[in-house]
C-alpha cells in the first residue's frame, strides 16, 4: 500500500500555502523574516484564529497570526507579515477522508500584492489524475477574478532548491524512495483592466515503485501583483516563509486522522476484493457447470447420432437440429406423457415431470420420483 506514504510525505511538505518552514524543532526562529523586518517571534504570542489581521504596529514589528485548521479545531501555525497587510486565512481538514474540505491563506499588502497559499493535494495516476491535472485545477481556482491569463513553462526554481530546507526535505524523499522538485512558472493577465504578473510556486514529491512515477503530493502557492513589483514579492514571500513556525502538536493530530482514515480504507478494499473474488469464482463454478451441461448433451447427441446410422432424426420426431436447439438453448425436449405433444422447457435435467396441468418440473436427482410430490404427477423422460 503507498497511500500511507502519499500522506506522510503531504505532511512533510508544509503546513500552510506558504511552502513550509524549518524543522529543526518546535516554533523555529524566522530568521530571514528576523533580518529584513526584526521583531520577537514565539508561538504563544500569536493572534488567535481571527481571519483578518488589522493594521497596527510599527513597521519594524510586523504583526503575528495563528493559523487555525477549524476541522481538527486545533493551530497550525504562526505566520508573521508586514504591518500593514491583511491576513485571510480558510482551512478545514475533513476527518473522514484526512483532505483538507478547504485551504485558503491569503496575505495581502496595502496596494494590491497578494502572496496566496492554496494547500497540498496529492493525485494517484491509477485514479485517473496527473500533476498537470491537479496543478493546473488548484491555480485556476486561487487565480479567480483574473482575465486572460498568459502560462509560461514550468522550470526548476533554483532558488528554493538552493535553500537547507529544500535539501533536507529532498534527503528525506530519497530516503522514503521517492524525489522532491520545486518548480515556478511565470503567468500574466489582467485584474480589474489593470495589468498583473504572477508565480506558481510549486513543492512536488513524486512517489516511485521500482523506478517509475505512479503518483504524487504537490503544495502550490501563488504570488500576484503589479508587473513592477513581482521580484520584491518573491524576495518578500520567502522571508515570510522562513519565519513560518509549525505547530508539533497539530503534526501529530493530523497524522493520527490520516492513520485512522487509511486504517478503514484498507480494511474496506479488503473487503471489497473478497466480496469480487466470491463473485468470480461463483460465476465461474455457474460457467463450468453448464458448459459441463452443454459437452454432455453433446456427447449424447453424436453417441446417438452414431448408433442411428448418421441418421438426422429418430421416429419421435426429435431431429439433430433439434437437438442442437436443445445444446445451444440450455433446454430439454420431451414428449407430454398426457397430450403426447412434443414440449421443450428451459433447463438441461436428466428427469422430468408433468402434472397434465401445463406444469413441468426437471431435476438431476436420481432418488426424484414424481409420484411423491402428490397429484397426478407423470415423468416425462427427455428425447434423444
């Protein structure tokens, strides 16, 4: 089963849309947040679960939100962003299935940036998705309101890949059997008649078996903004996601759900293989039985065929064509022991019976004797 790995490996890629944070221990120091816009970091002094940060504070303060997964009713993580800017943030786990319902983190500055984190989603190719499928349907979700958006080409984002974070995840994948990328593309279009430029930033982790790709997690994040600005954007982006500090207790109690969901999957594709596996083999006992059927009555037939002569008929009445009706139609000629009419019934019996009623019943019991079953019952023995 690789579904556990799938899930454990979407953990590992970041907790928020903002591409993850360091993971040498609990709330980790922003450091690079540190240098370009000071202020205390600490978990315990984040705002609470409050969608929309006000302004306030000093320039060289910044402001501090707690990320809260309203599924599991438990914080992510605190993300600290320039006084100033707004903070929006949406994330709900589904406990039954371990995906996120929603995902939605957006931090927007004062005159229109926006830096909008859409989550992880991961895609199976036996389930008939793809990495271009699923990348390209969660962009078009988080870029809504933009009109006629320009793609460029994705190429490996050299300066994420640079990054002791990005190496360390890469060594885990490796070590877990499976590779790690960080891509970007470039993407114009306009907003409200005015012109804007954009990246997707993408986290992605192939999983491999035996060499070759079967599936994957990816963590997209979108960056948009005036044409002018994008580059300090992208630097800005990056010192918020190093500032990110996680939340260990939520690892672990997302960690336990995506458990318990896988636990109950595999226990019901057990279940569902055993129940096809009955099927088959219930069907194939069903198909032997009458082919079975259908290789007797012709043995009978040509044995019959072969003590006539080769004659094509007998004086019943009762042709070889008739008798090829009979194989091929899984029924049973018999001569009506009250009418003398000749009859044909579905089934291939050895014995059958008839009440002189229009009813007739056939069996493969040699102990079946009509005359138990009370009435006028007759045995009507089948042509040949």
């Amino acid at each position: 089963m690789k579904i556990p790995i799938v899930f454990w490996m979407s953990l590992m890629i970041s907790l928020v849309g903002c591409s993850g944070a360091e993971d040498e221990g609990p709330y980790v120091e922003g450091d690079a947040y540190q240098q370009q816009y000071g202020g205390e970091q600490g978990y315990s002094q984040g705002q609470g679960s409050s969608r929309n940060v006000p302004s306030g504070g000093t320039a060289s303060a910044g402001q501090r939100v707690t990320v809260v997964d309203r599924g599991l009713n438990m914080p992510m993580a605190v993300v600290t962003f320039p006084a100033g800017w707004r903070f929006f943030h949406d994330v709900a786990t589904n406990m039954n299935t371990a995906a996120y319902d929603r995902f939605l983190i957006d931090i927007q500055s004062p005159d229109g940036m926006l830096i909008r984190g859409l989550g992880s989603a991961q895609y199976i190719h036996s389930g008939g998705s793809n990495f271009n499928s699923l990348v390209e349907r969660m962009a078009m979700a988080g870029a809504q309101g933009i009109e006629g958006l320009r793609y460029g080409e994705f190429v490996p984002n050299q300066r994420v890949m640079a990054q002791p974070r990005f190496q360390r995840a890469m060594q885990r994948a490796q070590s877990m059997g499976s590779k790690q990328q960080a891509l970007h593309l470039s993407f114009t279009g306009t907003a409200q008649g005015r012109p804007v430029e954009g990246r997707l930033q993408v986290d992605h982790t192939l999983f491999l078996e035996r060499g070759q790709h079967f599936g994957g997690v990816v963590n997209v994040v979108l960056l948009i903004s005036a044409p002018d600005q994008i580059e300090t954007l992208v630097k800005l982006s990056d010192a918020i996601d190093q500032g990110i500090q996680s939340n260990p207790a939520y690892d672990q109690a997302r960690s336990r759900v995506i458990d318990a969901v896988t636990a109950r999957n595999t226990v019901a594709h057990k279940k569902r293989m055993a129940q096809n596996q009955a099927q088959f083999e219930s069907h194939q006992a069903m198909m032997k039985g009458r082919y079975q059927s259908a290789y007797a009555q012709n043995d009978r037939w040509l044995q019959n065929f072969r003590n006539s002569g080769g004659s094509s008929g007998s004086g019943s009445g009762y042709s070889g064509h008739d008798k090829f009706i009979d194989m091929i139609g899984e029924t049973t000629s018999f001569n009506d022991p009250n009418t003398g009419t000749q009859m044909r019934q579905d089934g291939q019996f050895d014995r059958w019976a008839t009440d002189g009623q229009g009813n007739y019943v056939g069996s493969d019991n040699p102990s079946f004797d009509p005359n138990a079953m009370g009435g006028n019952w007759q045995e009507a023995r089948p042509l040949e």
